[in-house]
C-alpha cells in the first residue's frame, strides 16, 4: 500500500484550527500523547475539511495512481460512510458510496475501498460512535496502484538575522523526517540555508540532513539563489520556503508523495502551498496569484476554509496561474537547469519573475500550505522602493505591450496613494525606484545588492516602538493600538457621493484638518479612512510606529518631483526596457552570482 495522504488530527493548542482538520457538532476529547480523538456513544466526526479531504478530481488527473482506499486504525464499534462529493454547475453533489458498521474489540487496521478515483471533487468519510465509547488513531488514503519515481527534495531557507524562528522551524523537520528512519522520507529529503546575517547558532549546523552557508546579504534573492546553487545537482527538486512560516510536516510528505506519482507530461509543474494567515488560521490569504503586469491579484484571496463549499471550490482550476510564492514554491530541477537562475532584484518580485519564467503549469492541493503573518500588518518600507523598481525589470522581460504610459500611470498611481496617506519619504523611495530602473541593465548588473540596500533604507522612515511613542502628540499607550473594529476597512462601504468628494478635494488636503488626536491605523488600512486627518501613526503587527503629518509643501514638492521624474521616464524607458528585454538572461548565468555573491574562489562556508 502507498500511503497518499495520512489523516491528519487537531493538538488541544489548536482550537481556531480546528474546523480544518473535521467537523462535529460535539465537543471531542483528545489523546495527549498521539492525538487519538474519543467519540462517545453517537458522537460523530466528518472528515470533508481543508486538511483531510482526498482530492480525487486532482489525484486522477495529475497522477499514475487509479484507485484509493481508506486505511483507518481505530478501537470500538463504528458506523463509517465514505462518499464524494462534487461541484457541478455551481451545484454541491454528494454521492455516498458505502456504508459500513466495524467492530474491533482491541486497535485494529482496517481498509475500506472507495473505488477508482473519480475525475472531480473531493473522497471523505464520517465516522459515528455506536454501543459506547470509540477511539480513532489515525489513518490514511492509501492506493496499491501507480509507478513511483525517485524524489529527492531540497528545502531552500533564506534567513537574516531571524533564528527563533528557524530554530523552530528545523526542529519540526528534525523530528519529523531528518532523523525519523520510519518517515518515508527519510534519507529522502535536505535542507539548505542561506544565512545572510552569518548569525545563525552552530548547534543547527550539527543535525543530519541541514547545510547551512554563510552568504552574502544579497537580500531574499540572493540567499535563495545561493541555496539554489548548493542543492541543484543533489537533489530532483528545489523547494523555496520562507524562514518564518509556520510548516506543516504533512504539506511536506503529500508534496512529496504527489511527486513520485506524477504522470510524464506533468513533470515539470511547479506545487505551490496555499497562504494560510497566521493571526486568523482558518483564512486562505492566497492560492497563486496571477502577475497582470503589475495589478496582482491573489487566487482565492481570503477565502474561510472551514466553509465546506470554499473546500470544493479550491480544488477547481478555472483561473490562469502565473506564478506562486516563495513561502512554499517546489520546483524541479529540470526547470533549474533550463531557465537558470533568478535575477539579482534583492526583494520583491523576485518569486514573480522566476515563476512566471519558470511556471510552465502549477498544482495546488488542499493541505498543502504553510502559516504566515498577515501582509497587509507590516510597515512597505524599502519595499515602496523595490515594488516600483522591480515592477518594470519584470514587465520589461514578461509583457512586451507594456510601456512608458502604463508604468507612468502606475507610479502616479503609487505615488498618489503615499501622498494621500502622508508618507513622503515613502515618495522618495518609489521615484528613486523608478530612476534606477530607467539607468537600464548594465547599472543594476554593476551594482553591489547590500550597499544599494543601505543607500535605499536611508530614505526610510525609522519606525519607533510603542512604548516610545506614548506622549507623542498627547497619545497614550491604549490609543496606540490600531481599530480593529475598523481595520481596513472596505472601499464598497463608503457611498459614492463621499468617495468623489474625497477624490475632488484630494482625501481633505485643501479643507481643515480634523483636530484632535492622531489616528492610529494598520500600514495598508483603507486611505478613505484617513480623510482630512491631520495626523496619523501607522502601527504594524510587532507594535512598531511611524508618526506622520499632513503638510500642504510636501504635498506640491512631492508631485513637483513626480513630474520631473516623468520627464526622465519618457526619455529613458524605452531604452532601458529593451535592455532588460534583450539581455536579461546575463544575469541568471551561475558565474554571474558567483561574482555577484563573491564566491569567485569557492570559498564557501558549508557543513558537510
């Protein structure tokens, strides 16, 4: 038997999660050492959830497995029912399949087939407790079917400065697959770490199986190209993963499971994992993404995965993926090899451009996934910087049709939106974006990563704990804590009268200033918001601040400046563009990051 997908059950710790893994109307009790649920005498659990849901539709379609088989271990007598379930014009189907009483007096294994598998929708089972209390231990769907190939997996880990969360991280991977010779992948899978801070304790260093590097800090692209450059020629397939997710082990082995089974003409698919939110666990963020030159737009965007339909719906392909990110990308070498290696960006966009180059075709299988924080809670930064700049280096390459007018628009667009929230300095690092990218190929080719980093962070604002801004502008510590009652709130929400009044006097800038205390709001909260506000503190999730002010002379500086970078673009663009066009692949050679990392002289820094 192959085990394609093991149950999967929910720690005490794990209350929001819950709903992912099954669903009860009862409340359930746990084994503490190996999870086991208790069902009391007609307690039932559905298994048609997020985690332990069989894609079926996908597992047919993707490959050479026919058939699948539930593999439950239980203890008690049982009522089972295994259906599937399906989307059919819009419509939810469930066919129950078979149903089932099972006695077993002591923990037993047991198989219940469901047949061959099925071109859509999702296999699940329900299981109710009957004459007493019951115990389930876990399971899996299993096939006895499907050629398997050799996978070797590499976790590619770009880090600076951020070993908590690594330390975590490695450990989960310890226990669950470096030293655990009854994983199946053990022996079968390598991680390799790009430290860019050289920060990293030697203790990590010492566990089989982890190859950690110092690096250059050449921002994320660099460690994860690094790390690209170790691991290529060792293993079949390279996943990018960031340093501070949260990772499901069981992400892992379905990822690798699928791998092996892959039909011929799928081989060189990118698996992307679905963006979980950390702050709300039970929220989808994303599920691939689509680039459209710029204007992004997240697959599946914040979607609540306890929604049974929602489950269903996730296993439909209707909507062109473009890329996937880099918090769990898993690419096969064989794409490597033919498209090389990323561009020296340093961050954002990177994941984009490299998708989009190497993505001939994505998978997405529900319960593959890691946890992250919320985007929309952290401060852009240097980011308004590298968006813009980096938005053109990918444009320039991936969409021919766009030019100097659209990226005009999009940087008035940027700009305008900086403005409008008070964040000059923000308006700074967007037009200095757009300059450097207009400098053309040869510039960025000659430029060292970390010192153009510097350069672009000293246009930032510094950002200021929350316990150094109380008594800024008469604040106290509680109104230091962003609305979140109000958070980001929605555009549909203010009626269109409003909205035109607030675009015709520019969000309030030539009406009075409301007095009183600074608004205080998350980083992207909704600028509608900020109407007429006089003074405003920008909070992040970590309790960090930037205190800004209206000012009507930076508003008429910041588009003096606008304009003036306009003129440059519509002098420079075209050439710039076609350079990057034309010349790109310069820059994805492995002797060119072996320079632009300094390693010329294979000095590297590797625990063998």
């Amino acid at each position: 038997m192959i085990e394609l997908q093991k149950l999967l059950f929910p720690s005490k710790m794990e209350k929001e999660k819950r709903a992912l893994y099954y669903d009860s109307k009862e409340k359930l009790e746990y084994g503490l050492t190996n999870g086991e649920i208790f069902l009391q005498d007609e307690q039932k659990v559905t298994f048609d959830t997020y985690l332990n849901s069989f894609s079926t539709g996908k597992w047919k379609k993707y490959t050479t497995a026919t058939e699948v088989s539930l593999k439950i271990i239980l203890q008690g007598k049982f009522r089972i029912v295994l259906y599937h379930k399906f989307l059919h014009q819009g419509v939810c189907h469930t066919k129950k399949i078979s149903e089932q009483i099972i006695e077993a007096e002591k923990k037993e294994e047991r198989i219940l087939e469901f047949g061959a598998l099925e071109k859509e929708g999702i296999f699940y089972f329900s299981c109710r407790s009957i004459g007493g209390t019951g115990i389930l231990y876990g399971g899996a769907y299993v096939t006895k079917d499907g050629h398997r190939r050799r996978v070797h997996l590499g976790l590619n880990i770009c880090t600076f400065k951020r070993e908590r969360y690594v330390e975590r991280n490695m450990e989960i991977l310890r226990k669950a697959f470096l030293e655990n010779p009854d994983s199946e992948l053990y022996g079968k899978i390598s991680v390799y770490i790009a430290d860019n801070g050289q920060s990293l304790p030697q203790e990590i260093r010492q566990i089989p199986g982890i190859f950690v590097f110092k690096n250059k800090n050449a921002g994320g692209v660099g460690g994860f190209t690094r790390g690209i450059m170790e691991c290529h020629d060792k293993v079949t397939h390279v996943v990018m993963m960031d340093d501070d997710a949260v990772i499901l082990p069981a992400s892992i082995e379905r990822t690798y499971v699928l791998l092996t089974l892959l039909k011929e003409r799928y081989l060189d698919y990118t698996i992307g994992g679905a963006l979980m939110r950390l702050d709300t666990p039970y929220i989808q963020y994303e599920c691939g993404a689509q680039w459209n030159s710029g204007n992004i737009y997240a697959l599946h965007h914040n979607w609540d995965m306890r929604d049974k339909m929602l489950v269903l719906k996730n296993e439909l392909e209707h909507e062109k993926v473009e890329y996937t990110g880099w918090w769990y990308s898993c690419v096969p070498v064989r794409m490597i090899e033919k498209e090389k290696l990323p561009l020296p960006i340093f961050i954002h966009r990177d994941d984009i451009e490299y998708g989009i180059r190497t993505g001939i075709g994505f998978l997405f299988l529900n319960g593959i996934c890691v946890w992250h924080e919320a985007f929309e809670n952290k401060m852009p930064g240097t980011l308004e910087y590298y968006d813009i700049r980096n938005l053109a280096i990918v444009n320039a390459i991936h969409d021919q049709k766009y030019g100097k007018r659209q990226f005009k628009q999009i940087l008035f667009k940027w700009v305008s939106g900086n403005v409008a929230r008070y964040r000059y300095q923000y308006v700074d690092l967007n037009l200095r974006g757009a300059i450097d990218f207009c400098k053309g190929i040869d510039w960025l080719e000659q430029q060292d990563g970390q010192l153009l980093h510097q350069k672009v962070s000293a246009l930032n604002y510094k950002a200021k704990p929350r316990q150094e801004l109380k008594g800024h502008w008469g604040l106290e510590e509680k109104d230091l804590y962003p609305d979140q009652s109000a958070k980001i709130q929605k555009e549909e929400s203010i009626s269109h009268q409003r909205k035109m009044l607030q675009i015709l006097t520019l969000n309030g800038y030539f009406l009075p200033a409301k007095r009183g205390k600074a608004l205080v709001v998350t980083p992207y909260d909704n600028v509608y918001r900020l109407y007429r506000a006089d003074k405003i503190v920008f909070m992040d999730q970590n309790g960090n601040g930037v205190a800004v002010k209206r000012s009507l002379r930076q508003f008429f500086e910041c588009y003096r400046k606008l304009f003036k970078v306009m003129r440059y673009i519509d002098r420079h663009y075209e050439t710039a563009k076609e350079q990057y066009r034309t010349r790109y692949r310069e820059l994805t050679e492995e002797n060119f990051w072996n320079h632009y990392l300094n390693l010329q002289d294979n000095q590297k820094d590797i625990k063998k």
